[in-house]
C-alpha cells in the first residue's frame, strides 16, 4: 500500500505503540492519586508535557491536554471569550471544528464575521484587518491549510490583527502546522493554538490546546480539576505518552526540506499533465491539492484504490458533506472542486512510492477521460 492521506491521519510509530502500551499495562494507575504510583503516572503526564513543549518552543504550562483538535478548537469558541462581548472574526479557510463552532455562536446572537480567502490560499490580510475594529474579542486564522497546504504568515497577521483590536484574543488552529512550520509558538504572539496528535504518528484521541501565558480562559470541563482546573476529567495517561513519544520520533526523522522537495516533484509531474495545483501560497510541504481535470476526483480515489494507492479528496472529516467550502472560498467552480484530490506526505512517505502513485494516478485519470477504464 503507498499511503498519501497523511493530513486525515498517520500511521502510528511504533515508538507511540510502546509508549501507550507501557502506560497501560505498568503505568496504569491514577495520575491524580496520591500514593507513588500515581505519583509516578503525574510526572509522566509532565515529562510528557515538558517533552512537547519544548519541541515547539512553548512552557509546558501552556499546554493543556485535551482530547482532539476538534475539542481544543470548540473550547476557544465557548469559553475563550467567557466575559468579552463583541464581534468575533474567523477566516473563510478554516477546518469545520472552527467554523462551525463560529457558526453556533453566531446562531447565538454573536457578530461573526468572515474574512474572505484568496485564490492563493492565504487569507486576505487587508479584508481580515478590515473587519476587526475595536470591539473585536476573538479573531481565529487557521495555520496551514487542511485542503491545500498553503501557509498562513500568523505572527505577522497576529501582530497586524492586535495593532487594530487591542482586546482581541488570536487563535489559530495548528493541526496541519504543528512541528512542521520551524516557528516556535511563543514567537508567533497567539493566545491559542490547537494541535492534534493523530497527525503526527501518535493515535486518535489525544490534541491539546495551547493557551499562552497569562491569558484567562474558562475551564473547558469542571469536576475533580485535572490539568490545572482548566480540563477535568482523568487525564489519558496511554495516549499522552504516546503523544510525546511521537512528537519525538517526528522531530528524529523528519526532514521538511526532503518532503518538501517530494511535493514539488509530484506538483511538476501534474502540471505536465495538463492538471492545476491548488493553492500557490508558501506550502508546508505536506500537502498538494490537484485539480485534475475532466474527472470526478471520487471515481478516481476509488481506481486508484485498487491498486493499493491511498488519496484524499479534501479534509476526511467534510467527507458526508456536499462540495467543498474552502476550495469554493478560493474561487474554484463546482466542476474544479469536484476533480480535486489531496495527497498528503508524512515524514515516511519514499520518494519512489509517491513518484510511482502519482504515476498511476496520472494514467488512470487519462483512462478515466477516455473512458477506457473498466
Ligand atoms: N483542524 C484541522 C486543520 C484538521 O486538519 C483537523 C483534522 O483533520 C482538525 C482540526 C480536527 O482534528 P481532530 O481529529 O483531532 O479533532
């Protein structure tokens, strides 16, 4: 199997497997109780934490388990802005974990406001600076893009967006971003961050939320005061180390620059082929978004699936949904959208096994147009 679905999910190291495997089979008890083997499973938890932190330049303090993106993303929207009234502004390229979330507030009576993107897939700054104003309590940019890849330049639209909106408090949602940009996130001035580990070689289930030093925010969950009062609930101590775990294997075998070289060569083969890359903004390099004409990307992902090659076609969890929201936000038409597949690297994606499925996947969209397939 050449697996390029990499932004949905990654496969687990082994690494992550041992870590999770080891906490629930000797580490099991307690982290909150106070004899010493639930000592013992509290300084894992914070070993853990320490471990991520610094890996992308953060207090451990500033991290909060929780137990996905999706959660970290829902809790800046609900209780981000506890006391803060005012208008909130998202961008039209966010995940639907932001987006909707954004939408129940504004089903609320909430002034929610949406910054247009570009074709280039980046917001568009000067629309975005136009919209926030003096009253404006939340602003949430996503990092990199789910769909294409393409970098937003957060630190300076952070400073951009609180030179105007003093009060406003920034998020970004960094799923698609986390130790795959080289910033460290106490440099780009955000309030909040969300990650997810699913993404990084660890198992689904596990995310947390970055809450910048000094900022006040509302406890996601009340009981027993886990995670520093902020997110009760019995932390999951298997998933937390495997967490770590894979944030240092990635950090070991991660080579951007070598994946990002991978994605350019793919690119070139597509374009060879009469297809469009979606998106020219700076990339991650993790992920290409193609718009290969004439074809219904989903036909497509289903041939090449035969032959043991795994794509996407936009974010896996907008599957049931009709279209795609973002690529529409960017100006692609119905007809674009529909002929557009994702293929996603991660630090084990060969060279010679994405080359080869971008081969096959090149044919069969030949095939598919002359209606030789079959
Ligand atoms: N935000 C982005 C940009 C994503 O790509 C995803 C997952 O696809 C999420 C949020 C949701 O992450 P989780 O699966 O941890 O809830």
């Amino acid at each position: 199997m050449i697996y390029l679905d990499n932004a949905a999910t990654t496969k687990v190291f082994e690494t992550a497997i041992d870590a999770a495997n080891t906490a629930m089979r000797e580490e099991y008890f307690n982290p909150n109780a106070t004899y010493k083997y639930g000592v013992a499973a509290k300084k894992n938890i914070e070993l853990a934490r320490r471990t991520i932190a610094d890996a992308v330049g953060a207090k451990p303090e500033e991290l909060v388990f929780t137990s996905c993106a999706t959660e970290s993303n829902n809790w800046v929207f609900a209780r981000g802005i506890k006391n803060a009234k005012g208008n909130v502004v998202i961008s039209a390229g966010e995940h639907s974990s932001v987006y909707e979330a954004a939408t129940s507030l504004k089903n609320r009576g909430v002034d929610v406001r949406i910054a247009p993107f570009t074709s280039s897939g980046t917001v568009d700054e000067n629309a975005l600076y136009g919209l926030v104003d003096a009253d404006t309590c939340l602003v949430s940019v996503i990092h990199v893009s789910n769909e294409t890849g393409v970098i937003n330049p957060i630190k300076r639209i952070c400073k951009g967006v609180k030179a105007r909106a003093p009060r406003a408090l920034f998020h970004s949602d960094g799923v698609q971003a986390f130790l795959k940009c080289a910033e460290p996130l106490d440099g780009l001035g955000v309030d909040f961050y969300s990650a997810s580990a699913h993404k990084l070689g660890a198992p689904k289930g596990i995310g947390l939320l970055y809450i910048k030093q000094g900022v006040n925010v509302a406890p996601f969950m009340c009981g027993g005061g886990q995670e520093n009062g902020l997110r009760s609930g019995t932390q999951n101590t298997p998933y937390i180390a495997a967490y770590a775990a894979a944030v240092s294997q990635f950090k070991r075998d991660s080579d951007s620059a070598e994946i990002a070289a991978i994605r350019a060569e793919l690119a070139e083969m597509f374009v060879k082929r009469g297809c469009k890359i979606v998106g020219d903004g700076e990339n991650s390099g993790y992920i290409l978004c193609v718009c290969v004409p004439g074809v219904k990307a989903e036909i497509l992902q289903n041939l090449v699936h035969e032959h043991g090659i795994i794509i996407g076609k936009g974010a896996a969890c907008a599957g049931a949904k009709r279209g795609n929201r973002v690529l529409a936000a960017m100006g692609l038409s119905p007809k674009e959208i529909e002929g557009c597949i994702r293929i996603s690297l991660f630090c084990d994606t060969a060279r010679a096994d994405a080359i080869a499925a971008a081969q096959i996947i090149s044919e069969t969209a030949d095939k598919l147009r002359s209606g030789n397939v079959g």
